[in-house]
C-alpha cells in the first residue's frame, strides 16, 4: 500500500522501516530539545501524511528509548486520522529521574499505519448481560 508523506521542513527525514519484517516505521525529530526528569514534551517530525481513508496512523515508543532511557509516548498509541494533513509530533513523557536530550535526527517514536473500521452508534436503553458485567478494573484478577 502507499503511503504519501511529505517533507514540511528541511530537516525532516523520511521514515523507514528498519527491518523486513518491522510493523512501524521510525519519526525522527527536527529538533534539539530536554525532556526533563518527570516531564513531557512535543517533539516535532517535520512531516505531514496522506493516510488513506479506512486507515490510521498510531503513533508508538520505541521499545529501546523506553527500557533503556524511561521515554514513551505520553497518549500512546497516538491517533492520526485520515483526513488530518498537518505536521506529526509526538507527545513525549519522561518517565526516568534524569533529563533526556533529543537530537535532531534522533528517532523518537514509531508509526504503524493501522486499519480501521468505523461504527454505527446505535442509542440502546438496555445491553446483553455478560458474566463480567459492570465489574471494572482488575475485576477479573490481577
């Protein structure tokens, strides 16, 4: 499937996937910018997309920012739709006691273009029972 991307910034990089059998694809910042201990940031990519209708892009951690320097996406997995065609930035937290410094050129997350189903909202006075139920959180179990 394609995927038209386009560079808002010079300093933008394309992304790509970083193996054969990869899901996401690597933004990268535009930016230097401090990610303090404890605190979160938008880091611009520098880019804008053109997602087909019916798909999405979710926007993830990377696994190694975050086990080896306590950084993840803050609303993750991060949502852009199909039909929005401004710059993606990702919304980073620092979760670790030390300030994290981003590069220009760094890899700050990952995209996964996603398919989506949309759903026809059907207002109901009354939902099949469940054995659940209305139990909630780590109601079945831990």
């Amino acid at each position: 499937m394609d995927l038209k991307v386009k560079k808002i910034d010079e300093k933008a990089k394309i992304p790509e996937y970083q193996s054969s059998g990869a899901s996401g694809f690597d933004l990268h910042s535009i930016e230097d910018i401090v990610l303090k201990a404890g605190g979160f940031g938008v880091v611009k990519t520098g880019l804008a997309f053109e997602i087909p209708y019916g798909y999405e892009i979710q926007v993830r951690p990377r696994s190694g920012l975050a086990y080896k320097n306590g950084i993840g996406v803050l609303n993750s997995p991060g949502t852009i739709d199909s039909d929005y065609r401004g710059e993606v930035m990702v919304i980073l937290f620092n979760f670790s006691k030390e300030d994290f410094y981003i590069k220009s050129g760094d890899r700050i997350a990952q995209a996964v273009l996603s398919k989506v189903s949309m759903a026809n909202l059907i207002v109901s006075s009354s939902l099949d029972e469940t054995k659940r139920g209305s139990n909630g959180f780590g109601s079945t179990g831990v």
